[in-house]
C-alpha cells in the first residue's frame, strides 16, 4: 500500500490555525478512514519535561486540533 503524506504550512500555533492546518492536511491524503466506534492511539512525542515553545515535544495545539478531529467519528 502507497503511503499518502501532507505538509501544511501553520504560521503559529494558534488554535484555530493549527486546526485549519490539520483539517487541510488530512484532506490532502483523501480524508481518514476511520470506522464509527473504534479506537484510536495518538501517540505524541514526549521527551521530557518541557514546555511547548521549546518545540520538543509535540505542541498541545496539534494534539488539541487531531483529537477534536477524531472525535468526529465517535
């Protein structure tokens, strides 16, 4: 199976730009197949204790925008 991959520009991480950045990449791969009920992973990158400006972990913003998106589908 090809694997589909999006890049989206997000000037900031301003909530509702970082949700338009997601909703926009996930159309670019043709949307998500996703089933009614079922169970999803998220599995962010988490290094440490640190802060989201330090940009090493992945930003609460993206985590906010990708859950709200997959609640669509419960």
């Amino acid at each position: 199976m090809p694997v589909k991959v999006s890049v989206v520009k997000c000037n900031s991480y301003a909530q509702n730009e970082v949700d338009n950045a997601v909703k926009k990449a996930i159309e670019l791969i043709g949307g998500i197949d996703i089933k009614n009920g079922s169970e999803v992973l998220l599995k962010p990158n988490v290094l440490g204790n640190n802060k989201p400006g330090e940009y090493i972990t992945t930003h609460p913003s993206l985590l906010d925008a990708v859950c709200r998106l997959l609640k669509e589908f419960s």
